[in-house]
C-alpha cells in the first residue's frame, strides 16, 4: 500500500514540483501550506491502494531498531496529568474548558520555556478543534508542529502525532494523496518510538483512510479493502490498554466498518456483518455504560440506528438517530452534524412513505368493506 502511495506522489510531483520544497524531517518532497492537491489532479484511486494490500497491516509498523525512549516533559507526571485534563474535557464535549485550561498552561511555557510540551498542547489544541469541525485552524496549527522537528526533544513521536492527525485532516478534506503520505511519513517517524499511544493511532489512521478512499467496482477490491482496514482496527486495538476508553473507540470503529461496506456506490451488507457489528456494539454500551467518552457515545448511537434499520425497525433507528443529534447540539459536537443529519432525513423519508403506505392501505380496507356494505344494503 505505502509503495503505491509512493509511486502516486512521484507522479503528483512531476505535474506540480514547482510547488513542493524539501522537508526538513525525513527529505522527501512533501506538502507546505501552500501545495494543497489541486483540483485538475487525478484523485486517488483504489486500485492502486490495493495492489500490494496481501501483506499483513501489522508489518506496517516494524521496528528492527532499540526503542528510543521518552525524554524531557514526556517523564514527568505533570505532562501526564495537564494531558489527562485535556483529554477528558475533549472526550465529554466541554471544549470552553479545554480552551480555558489551554489558555492557562501555554503562558507558563512561555516564562519557562519547554518547547516539547508547548507542542503537545498544540496537537491537543488542534484534536479540538478537529472535533468541532473547525478543520483549517486545526490543519494550520499541525503544519507549524511538523516544521519544528529540528527543536524537539521528542521528534519522532511529536511529529508523528502531528501526522496522525493530519492524515485525518486530509481524508475529511477528500485529499487522498495528501492523507497517503501523511500516514506514510507518521509510521516513519514512529518507528523505534516507545509510544504504543501514538503506534495506536497510525494504525487507526491508516485504517480509517483507506476506509474512506473511493468506493471500487470490483466485489474483490472491496473485500480486500475491508479486511485491511479492519486488520488495521485489530492492530489498533493491539496498542490498546484495557479499560483505555481508546479500546471502546475502536470497537465502535470496527462496527462502522461492517456497516459500512460499499459496491458500486451502494450500500450492501451481509447479514453476518450486522451480527456481528451488533456484537461489538454491545460489547461498548454493556462495558463502559455511563463512562464512555462524548464522541463514541454519539458514533455508537448513530451506528445504532443503522443497525436498527437493517434489522427494519425503522422506528427504532429514527430514535437512535435523534438521541445523537440531541447530544451533538447540546456539546457543539459538530463533526458529527452531517451524518446525524442525514440519518434523520433518510428516516424521516422512510416513516413518511410507511406512514403513506398505512393509511393507503386503511383506506382501501375501509372502502372494500363500505363497498360491500352498500352491496349488502342494496340487496336487502
């Protein structure tokens, strides 16, 4: 996968080298603020993700080398609790109080200076604002990080990160190329790197990108496609610590992509998949109940109703679905608006005809027996 993603930049980068410098962190051509992929580019296609995917994911990390070890903030315990912090104000969709604790640590950096964590604050900062689906502020503030390698005491994981996140960026942005090395330069920087955190997240970067790629006309692409992808979920999960609320995220992650398998643009899943997404849903809503993290809640709830409306119960479906919009608008949770959204008007549209088809058919039951009632009456 990565060497097709290395032969499309070779050719993105003969139709527009004029606008690709030399990065400073791995010297390969890669993007700026200023190279965004251009419309007139051929998109990315499937194909060619897929021809060398028969290797397993899990050799998408490997590393021969000693593990490099954490240095400077990332020891310290007062990184790890500002980081707790931050995180579950994230994960509970209190973003004014991740913002004020933000603004409260970043001056403290600046009268003694700590670049590492200055930097961390600002991935986290930009994770925020990626969740509130303010994506060009988040993309701006992840480009500064990748350019400081050079300052960190902790440059593989950091920018890693950073990468990570950008992948994510770049996939909701439809920019397939950009995600690609994205994904491609993190796992580099990862490599060797004593942060199963951050390996985590590649690997649900990769698996959440190739997930995302157009859908292909070949019944076997697809199939391939998702057996990488949830590979890259197993992997993730992996990394993963027990009772991490990350395990839950990939578990819901896993049902979404059961749910989700595509065939020439049409949504067709096997009845074994739902079975089994239903398993993993489970799985979350019995383990974690009331502690589960605002994001998963919401893509749990969404992944609910359409459990629900493949099982046709449309009803049940159309009360999952408004139970997630309840939540993201209470939470200004806005990456998750437009697919609650069209979940309710697909419904919306279902109950409507159901309800039309009801009453069409009361009304021819009602006329018959009227009809035969007046036959009746009329003979009599």
């Amino acid at each position: 996968v990565l060497r097709s993603a290395r032969n499309y930049s070779a050719r993105r980068k003969n139709l527009s080298s004029q606008q690709v410098q030399n990065c400073k962190l791995c010297s390969k051509n890669c993007y700026t603020s200023s190279d965004e992929e251009s419309e007139g580019v051929v998109p990315f296609k499937i194909s060619e993700v897929q021809e060398d995917s028969q290797a397993h994911v899990s050799t998408l990390i490997y590393s021969p080398m000693p593990v490099i070890p954490k240095r400077g903030c990332m020891t310290t315990s007062q990184c790890s609790s500002t980081m707790a912090k931050l995180n579950e104000l994230r994960s509970t969709g209190d973003f004014d109080g991740h913002e004020q604790l933000f603004k409260t640590r970043m001056p403290k950096l600046k009268s003694a200076p700590d670049f590492d964590m200055e930097m961390t604050l600002q991935i986290e900062k930009g994770m925020a604002l990626y969740f509130q689906n303010n994506i060009k502020d988040a993309k701006k503030i992840l480009k500064i990080v990748v350019k400081q390698e050079k300052q960190l005491k902790n440059p593989g994981i950091l920018v890693g990160r950073a990468l990570n996140l950008l992948t994510a960026v770049y996939k909701r942005q439809k920019k397939f190329g950009n995600a690609m090395e994205c994904v491609e330069r993190a796992r580099a920087c990862l490599e060797g790197q004593d942060s199963a955190k951050d390996k985590r997240g590649l690997h649900h970067s990769y698996g959440a990108l190739i997930t995302a790629l157009p859908a292909a006309k070949k019944p076997e692409t697809v199939y391939a496609t998702k057996e990488e992808a949830y590979k890259s979920y197993q992997m993730a999960g992996h990394y993963t610590e027990n009772h991490d609320e990350f395990q839950e995220y990939v578990h819901v992650k896993m049902a979404a992509l059961l749910l989700e398998s595509r065939s020439r643009g049409e949504r067709i899943v096997d009845k074994d998949d739902v079975m089994n997404a239903k398993k993993h849903l489970d799985f979350v809503e019995f383990k974690v109940a009331d502690n589960m993290a605002l994001g998963t809640r919401i893509k749990l709830l969404l992944l609910r109703s359409d459990q629900y409306l493949y099982e046709d119960k449309v009803g049940m479906a159309m009360e999952k679905a408004q139970e997630a919009n309840a939540l993201i608008h209470r939470h200004g949770f806005e990456l998750e608006f437009a697919p609650a959204k069209s979940r309710i008007d697909h419904l919306s549209t279902m109950l409507g005809q159901e309800n039309q088809e009801w009453q069409e058919t009361e009304f021819s039951s009602s006329t018959k027996v009227y009809l035969a009632e007046s036959e009746s009456a009329q003979s009599d």
